[in-house]
C-alpha cells in the first residue's frame, strides 16, 4: 500500500505540472492578462511594480505575436501572387483566390472582435486590408489582369464587408479602415477611360461609412470618406473636360445623380428616423452634393445635349419631395430640416427647369412667376424661409433676363406682387431694390428707342434724367407701407447719379446738356429730400426756441 500511496503520488504531482505548464503556454499564445490573484491564506502579497512590469510584459509579447501573425499572412498573400504570375493559377483565378483569402481574414476579425479581442480583430482586419486593397489596384493597374469595372466591385465588396464588421461589432478603428482603403483603392485605378465604376464603388462604400457612422455616434469617421468620394466626382467631370473627349456623357449624368442619392439619402433617413437637426457635417456636404452631383449632371447633359427629358424630371421630383417635406414636416423632420429641405427643393426645382427648357429668356420668366407663387406662399404660411426663397427666384431671374426689355417687364412686375404680397421686411426690401433696376433698364430702353441719340452725350443725358426719375419715383412710394426702405434706396440711386453726373455728363457734355442733366438731378433731389420729412420721426426733430420760451416751458 505505501507503494501504491507514493506512485499515485508522484503521478498527481506531474499532472499539476502539466496542467501549470499548459495554462502558462495558453496565455502567452492568446496574450492574455490573467486576473490578479485573490489575497488570502497561502497567496503571495500583491506587489504593484512587478504586477505593472508583468503586464506590461505581456501587453508587448501579444503585440510582436499579432505583428508576426500579420507577417505571415502577408507571405501566404504572396504565395497566390507568385503562383499566378507564374502561370500555376490563371489570372482571374488568382484573383478571386486574393479576394477569398482576405475574406477570411476579414470574417476571422469579425470572430475575435464578437469575442471582444478588438486588438487581434484590429490586426487582421488591417492585414486583411493590406491584401485586398493592394491587390485591387496591382491586378488592375499594373498587371492589367481584370478590368477596372471589376477592380472597382472587389474595392467597394471589400470595403462594405469592413464597414459592416465595424457597425456589427462597434469597432470605429476597422470603419477607418474600411472606408478610406476601399475609396482609396477605387480612386488610384480611375483612368479618364474608366471612370464610372470607381465612381459609383466609392459613393456606395462612403454612403455606407456615413451611415455606420451616424448610427455609432462615431463623429469623423466620414469626413475622409467623403473627401475621397467628392473627389472622385470632380475627377469624373473635370478629367474628360482636361481630355477633351467623354465617350458616355448619360452614364456619367446617371453616376454623378447616384452619388448624389446615396448620400442624400443617407443623411435623410438619419435625421428623419430619428428626428435630429442636420450637423455642420451634413449641412456642408449635403451643398457638395447637390452640386458637384445634380449640378455636374446637369452641365454634362446640357454641354452633349443627352438625357435632359430624364434628368429634368427626376430633378422636378427631388423639387416635389423637398416641397413636401419643408410644408409637412413628414412628422419628424426638425425646423432647420425643413428649411434645408425647402432649399434643397428650390434648387432642384430650378435646375430641372434649365434642364428641361435650355433657354435663358423661357428659364427666367419661369424664375419670375415661381418668385410670385413662392411669395404668395410665404405669406399663407409666415414662413420667413420661402420669404427669402421667393426674393431668391426674382433676383436669378433679373440677373438672367434684365438685358431683354418683354422678360425685364416681367420681373418687375412680378417684384412689385412680391413686395405687395409678402410681409417679411427683408424680402421687401430686396424685391423692390430689383423693381427699381428693372425699372431703370425699362425707362432707358424706352427712351433710347424712342429719341434713337446719335452720339454718347445724348445717351449720357437719358441715363442721368433715367437715375433721376427713379429716386424720385421711390421717394414718391415710400408714403405706402409695403415700400419700407424706399427712402433710403432712393438715396442710394442719387449717389449712383451724382456719379454719373459727375464723371461722365461733366466730362463730354455740352452746356445746354449739363443744364438739363442739372435740372433733373437737383428736381430729385429736392423730391427725395421733401419726402424723407415725412418720414422724419418726430422725437429726432430738432426743435429751436427761444431761450425764455425754453424757461417757461421747463417751469410749467
């Protein structure tokens, strides 16, 4: 029996050994931390220098064990690289052999980081990256294996995988990752011949990245990717401009309103769903949209004349949806929304009607009459947005179409309904500064046509007389309430004729000319100073009494 006793003894004691020894071996493997043991009877004191050396210890070997493990993935990268150069694999084949291995990789950082090892999943997630990405540009760029359209859909399937293990396991570091690698990717294998599958690869992954990103709270996680995707944009407009040449200006138009969309679109389901006020981010991006991707569509389709029916419809609906969304709110779209909304409409709306009309004159008198209907608007609704909007569309129309007398009557008539119709101050003010210009333009077409002068003092003298009569005319309306402003601007117009009297009618005119360009600007003068009295309040009067009236006054 003591026989017995001892061996059964010295068997359990190299069991504990091994069972010690395995665990020791487990953690360096993993590069774990073990937890500090419980103080008690029979456990060592807790030191804390050498409890921080070991972990620190540790912390460094699991560091150089993740690099090495990164290395050699690396290599296994490049034993499909050299069997495909070689011959052993064809090149599509090896391809798809580099796209799988580094999906493995990517589903392997996805295990680890559920398992809540984020430093492994971060480690293979990047070397992941550091073989899809490379490999998308080498087998498309250098070696010419597959086509750019195919690089592009590797880049963007890579990029979407990354992104989605990032929003699935709350890990910002591979979003990073993801993000700018795929764009990156799909923006060095664009060429001027092959522009739009990189286009579209990098909207849909950087679309992606803003939405992860708005979801996790994650703040700058988007701005690279849409500094990359906005200059893939312009790339896709400015590169064939530089060329000389665009071979598919449709397909450009239609990649150029997608990129558009999935960003927009990104943003409103955002913001809508969970009724939140547009950041700076998206405010400034959302303008970067609407007019690298409406707006460049727009220029490609009216410079190659193609595709301008479609695109002006589908402009006139993101107007119609924009509309509804400013007046209805939709429930849960915030005030700023709104606003933002209805501006995204309004341009909309008047880039489909270029679009759709391609000519200045038809395009301005359309501007005009929506400055009214927007105007009566913003009246049924005291809405100080569509106020401001509907002074928008009369200024784009007078600066189109003041040079042509028929559209220049009609936006000064369509001024004075804003100013009569809208109450807003400002909007006021800006509508009848363009009715005045409208009406200065008039009154020296009229009269150019009608006395027909044959020299330039002639011509000086209508302009002058013109100035005149209209700061006159402005101080003669600025007795009604909706001429507010009135008075000063026809100071303002008084200013601009003593500037013309003085440098031009001095300069080349006769005496009996500067008699009457005198007697017109001082007859303003004494009008516009006559009615500014009326507008004189009183409490600003300057009243002058005698000093023992001024006595009894003060003693009574």
């Amino acid at each position: 029996m003591s026989e017995y006793g001892a061996g059964l003894e010295s068997r359990v004691e190299r069991l504990e050994g091994a069972v010690e020894e395995l665990s020791h071996r487990l953690e360096r493997v993993e590069g774990c931390h073990p937890e500090p043991a419980k103080r008690g009877e029979g456990s060592p004191a807790h030191v804390p220098g050498r409890s921080f050396a070991v972990s620190a210890a540790q912390d460094d070997s699991g560091v150089f064990s993740l690099a090495g493990t990164s290395i050699l993935i690396l290599a296994g990268a490049y034993v499909i690289r050299a069997l495909t150069e070689n011959g052993v694999l064809p090149h599509f084949v090896g391809v798809i052999a580099g796209v799988v291995y580094a999906a493995v990789w990517i589903f392997i950082a996805d295990h680890a980081a559920r398992r809540g090892r984020s430093r492994v999943a971060l480690f293979h997630a990047a070397t992941a990256s550091a073989v899809a990405f490379p490999l998308v540009w080498e087998t498309t760029v250098r070696f010419h294996f597959v086509s750019p359209a195919f690089g592009a859909t590797v880049a963007a399937f890579m990029g979407l995988v990354l992104v989605g293990v990032a929003w699935r396991d709350r890990q910002q570091s591979i979003a990073w990752i993801g993000g700018i690698g795929s764009i990156a990717a799909a923006l060095s294998i664009a060429t001027p011949l092959a522009l739009i599958p990189p286009l579209l690869a990098g909207s849909l992954v950087g679309a992606a990245t803003l939405f992860v990103a708005m979801d996790c709270g994650w703040t700058f996680v988007s701005w690279p990717a849409a500094i990359l995707t906005n200059t893939l944009a312009v790339m896709a407009i400015g590169w064939p401009l530089l060329q000389g040449r665009l071979t598919n200006p449709g397909e450009l138009a239609i990649a150029l309103v997608a990129f558009a969309v999935v960003w927009l679109g990104a943003i409103v389901h955002r913001r809508l769903a969970h009724s939140e006020n547009p950041s700076v981010f998206d405010i400034c991006e959302s303008v970067l949209l609407v007019l690298i991707g409406f707006g460049g569509a727009a220029f490609v389709s009216l410079m190659h004349q193609t595709g301008e029916l479609l695109l002006g419809a589908f402009l006139l609906l993101v107007a119609g949806a924009g509309w509804v969304m400013a007046l209805t709110g939709l429930s849960t779209a915030t005030s700023l929304f709104r606003v933002l909304a209805g501006a995204l409409g309004g341009f909309a709306l008047g880039l489909g009607t270029i679009v759709l009309l391609r000519d200045v004159t038809d395009a301005t008198l359309a501007f005009a009459l929506f400055g009214v209907v927007v105007g009566e608007l913003a009246r049924r609704r005291k809405s100080v947005a569509f106020a401001v909007q509907s002074v928008a569309w009369i200024v784009l129309a007078a600066v189109g179409g003041v040079w042509t007398f028929p559209t220049t009557i009609a936006i000064v008539v369509a001024a004075v309904v804003v100013i009569a119709r809208v109450e807003e101050r400002f909007a006021r003010g800006t509508a009848l500064a363009v009715a005045a210009a409208g009406s200065l333009v008039c009154v020296v077409y009229a009269a150019v046509h009608l006395i027909q002068p044959s020299d330039p003092m002639a011509l000086a003298l209508i302009r002058t007389v013109s100035l005149a009569a209209v700061a006159a005319a402005l101080a003669l309306v600025a007795r009604f309430s909706w001429a507010a402003g009135a008075i000063g601007l026809a100071r303002a117009v008084l200013v601009i004729g003593g500037l013309q009297l003085l440098i031009e009618d001095v300069r080349i005119g006769s005496a009996l000319m500067l008699v009457a360009a005198f007697a017109a600007y001082g007859s303003a003068m004494v009008v516009v100073g006559r009615c500014a009295l009326r507008h004189t309040d009183p409490k600003q009067a300057i009243q002058v009494t005698e000093p023992g009236e001024e006595t009894m006054q003060s003693a009574n």
